[in-house]
C-alpha cells in the first residue's frame, strides 16, 4: 500500500513539475537590451469602455492621459539597456468605474490591453505581450454587512476626482512592468 501511495506521489509530483512554463530566453535577452524612452497609449477600433457617464469621450481622454503620466512615471527608463524602444500599448478594454457604483453596486475596473516593445529609430518589433491586465477590485469590506462595506467603499473612493483611473493605471502600470523586466 506504502508502494502504491509512493509511485502515485510521484506521477503526481512529475506531472506538475512538466507543467511549469519557461520563459524564452531570448525574449530576456531582447528585453534587457532595451530601454523605454517614449510610450505610446492608442484604442483598439473596437475597444469597450465602461463607466464614464455622460461624456464618455471626454473622461477616457482623461483616463488615458492618467494611464499615460502613470507608465512614465514608473517605465521610462526600464529595463535600462542600451537600446533606445518606444512601448506601444494597445487598449482592448478600458472600463474604470464610477464612484458611485463602485460604493453601491461593487463594480470593478480593468484594462486589457496588448503591449509592444519596438525599436524608437526603426520601429522594428522586439517583444510583444498579447494580454496584459490591470484590475481594481472594488468590493472592500464585503464581509462585514452591506453598511459597512458601502462605507468602506466611499472611503476608499475618496480623494483626487480620478482616484478611480489612477488606481487602475497603477494596476496596468507594475503588470506591464513585470512583463519587461522578467528573468
């Protein structure tokens, strides 16, 4: 019986050993031979935002530039190579929610985007990452009762008018740079 606990272990343990995914070294070495010096934010033709009320052009305008200040603030300059890049990243969803049905209704926000590394002088691709995600949980205090988590949520949506899109862009933000400067 001992035996058969044993070779089952094992089968087990060989099998999610074989599951573990490897990062092509290459892809390492290409992105640490690059630096970010010039990011640029577009909207995929048929990028799906939510949240923005009435004037939704205008707020993901809004958004964007945040996303924007965000990812300079915390990429220029990553990973440090020598090699000048421009990150192009290409947003699929863009969905930051309001206050209020972040306090009543525990709507969350997100970004799906695809992000490029390319060459600034020739524009030639280096590294590409098809789904990055950012997300901003919104349900805080859940499990205390509806009042108290409607009065959690209002606290923590309090502040500066785009709490909201800078919490998501902060999100966004440390995914892409995880992605760049993986080893």
């Amino acid at each position: 019986m001992r035996i058969v606990r044993f070779l089952t272990f094992f089968v087990l343990a060989a099998t999610l050993a074989s599951c573990v995914t490897t990062t092509d070294p290459r892809l390492i070495a290409a992105l640490q031979r690059t630096s970010v010096r010039e990011i640029r934010i577009e909207l995929a033709p048929d990028v799906k935002t939510f949240g923005f009320g009435d004037k939704p052009d205008q707020q993901v305008q809004e958004a964007v530039r945040t996303l924007q200040a965000t990812m300079a603030k915390e990429l220029i300059g990553v990973p440090g190579g020598p090699t000048r890049g421009r990150l192009v990243v290409t947003l699929h969803v863009f969905d930051v929610t309001t206050k209020q049905a972040r306090i009543i209704g525990g709507h969350d926000s997100m970004i799906d985007g695809t992000v490029r590394l390319e060459d600034a002088k020739t524009g030639q691709l280096i590294a590409e990452a098809q789904n990055i995600h950012g997300e901003d949980l919104s349900m805080r205090g859940s499990g205390y009762g509806v009042i108290v988590a409607v009065a959690i949520n209002a606290a923590t949506t309090s502040g500066a008018p785009d709490i909201m899109a800078q919490r998501l862009s902060t999100s966004f933000t440390r995914n892409v740079k995880t992605w760049l400067t993986q080893k």
